[in-house]
C-alpha cells in the first residue's frame, strides 16, 4: 500500500509519537503482526486550504490506522466521502485505500486522537494529550471557518481546540456552536457502522450536517465577530 503524505506536515506528530504509553503500546504489538499497515499517528487529509474541517475522533483499527488515511478503509467512509461528493467537495472515486484517486476540494479530514485506542476508546488522558495536535491542525488552516464533529468526544475536543467552553457548547445531532474566533462548529453523531445500522444516523441526517455547512458558508453571519460565543 502507498501511503499518502499530509498536507499540513508540519503540524503532524513524529511517526513514533511517545506522548501516550498505552497507545504506543499498542501499535508496537500491531506493527509486530501487521507490519504492512500504516499504525502510526494518522495525517490529515485533504485540501490544506479548506474552508471546512472534518474532525474525526481517532483511526480505526482496519480503517485509518491500516491506511494511514482517515475515515479510509471501514465503514464509516463510504458515507462520508459520498455525501462530501454530493456537496461539491470531493472528486475521484473513494475505493477504501490511499491508492485511490479521491481527492478533497474546499474540505480536510482531521483527527481528535491520532493513534488507535484498544477498543476504538481513548481515555481522557489520551485525547487531552493529543489535543495540541488537533490545535495546531485548527491554528494551521487559515480558511476553515466551518468545522464538522463526528462525535461526541470529537465535539469536545474541537470545542476545546477552537478556544470554546463546553458548558455552553451541548453536543447533538446538528447542533451548531460559535467560537470565540468567529468560527462554527457543528455536531454530526459519527458516521459509524452501528450508527448507520441502528438508524441513529441515516444518510439524510448526515447530509444536513453538510448542506447546513455550504449554506453557512455564503452566510455573512460568519463573518459577523460580533456574534462569537452565541
Ligand atoms: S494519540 Fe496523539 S499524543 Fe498520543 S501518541 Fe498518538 S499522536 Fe502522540
């Protein structure tokens, strides 16, 4: 497999990041038994000059931690890439590997937590020790003014990187939170298999999530700081 180069290198964790030991733990045990897969701190993907930011919550074991690339492998990509398509975002066909030919226009993928957590859970160590990644992603993309969450440990994480507060900034489907800066942040529940399975998220809930985004982008509302913190 090509693994595919971030394009924000310079805000990217070392491939041996030594931050959170039971992480490291991990993915010394599966570089020992997948030693083709990525396992590494996943990059970003996308446009580096995107006005919207997908914030993930961490790879997956056959997704992103395989591929090296988010969302890219298991199940939750099919519909995030798709309706990524559908909005004008994306290009090429989205086929589960970094060797395909999808590209990001406008959007970038990010990750609350870089490495695999053991059972797709990281602890709130680990997602605190990481967020300075997340921070420096946000501060290093200059045009994102929209940013979606998948997730509700996502949500806080985001909440908290973009300088919000969490008392005022409730996670649910939809919900759309300002930031200090001006910037807006909204809630998605995580395109995951069990989500999709269980109807928690059907494709048209997740697709609003995206068309409320491209309608805030023409908003003059974003640009309004006077409104930062509503
Ligand atoms: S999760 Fe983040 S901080 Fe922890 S080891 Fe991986 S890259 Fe480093």
């Amino acid at each position: 497999m090509i693994f595919a180069p971030s394009p924000i290198p310079e805000t990217e964790p070392p491939f041996d990041c030594p931050r959170c030991p039971r992480l490291v733990a991990f993915r010394e045990e599966l570089r020992a038994e997948h030693p083709g897969w990525w396992t590494a701190p996943v990059n970003a993907f996308g446009d580096p000059d995107a006005w919207l930011a997908v914030i993930g919550l961490a790879p997956g074991k056959h997704g992103a931690n395989r591929t090296g690339r988010p969302v890219t492998g298991d199940y939750a990509g099919q519909l995030l890439f798709d309706t990524l398509g559908k909005c004008g975002l994306a290009s090429g066909t989205y086929a589960a590997t970094p060797e395909d030919d999808l590209q990001l226009h406008g959007a970038i993928v990010i990750n609350a937590v870089k490495c695999l957590p053991p059972a797709n859970k990281p602890t709130p160590e680990e997602i605190r020790t990481c967020r300075p990644f997340l921070e420096g992603q946000t501060a290093a993309l200059p045009n994102a003014r929209v940013f979606v969450a998948l997730g509700q440990i996502a949500h806080q994480s985001a909440v908290k990187a973009l300088g919000g507060r969490l008392p005022k900034a409730r996670f649910g489907h939809l919900a759309e939170h300002r930031m200090p800066d001006g910037r807006i942040l909204i809630d998605s529940y995580h395109c995951s298999r069990y989500n999709q399975n269980t109807g928690r998220l059907t494709r048209a809930m997740f697709e609003a999530v995206f068309e409320r985004a491209t309608a805030l982008r023409q908003s003059p509302v974003l640009q309004d700081a006077s409104l930062a913190g509503t």
